[in-house]
C-alpha cells in the first residue's frame, strides 16, 4: 500500500540531501509506490536516444526521481525548509500550514 505524504504534485520543494542539495524546484510527478518524486531541475540525468519518427536523437538531459525523505517544503513567508503541519478553518477546510511561520499552505 502506498504510504500518505505532506508534499503533492505542484508544491515548491528544497532538496536536503544529495549531489542536489539547497536546490528547490517544484513537484512535477509523484510516484507514491515507490515513495519517490521528479521535481523539476533537480537530479537530472543524461539519456541517450536512438532517432526514431518521433524525433531526432542524442543526448537528452531530463530528471529523475529522487526520494521523499530528501524533500522539505518551502516556507511560503521566507523560503526556508519548513515542516507541514495541518489544521481545519472555522469554515470546516483541512488545510496544511508551514510549522515554521504559521502560513496556510492550501488556498
């Protein structure tokens, strides 16, 4: 069973570990079986590709996944890691909040 995570396809991350870390990027794709993710600019890759009628080939650079636990959130106030933290509006929302300022993440 794939496990829940804090972070989702669109939010602004900063690596924390690895050749990549300090480097934030946003979440392109999650794959949640795996527990990992592709954010954008980070960890890129070099694949070689025959020619084909879809296109010409050569060295293409693109990037691969990297794993959960080496992402952190970034606090939407001063763009430092923050941990993710939930809570629920008066309006009945469950919405997620950055432990570091108190933002509400989710709008």
């Amino acid at each position: 069973m794939a496990a829940k995570f804090k972070v989702k396809k669109g939010d602004r991350v900063v690596v924390l570990a690895g050749k990549d870390k300090g480097k934030t990027g946003e979440i392109l794709k999650m794959i949640p079986e795996d527990q990992r993710a592709i954010v954008q600019g980070v960890n890129m890759m070099k694949r070689h590709t025959t020619p084909s009628q879809a296109g010409a080939g050569g060295i293409v650079e693109r990037e691969a996944t990297i794993h959960v636990s080496n992402l952190a959130h970034v606090d939407p106030k001063d763009s430092n890691a923050t941990r993710i933290g939930y809570k629920t509006l008066e309006d009945g929302r469950k919405v997620r909040y950055a432990k570091r300022s108190g933002e509400v993440i989710d709008i």
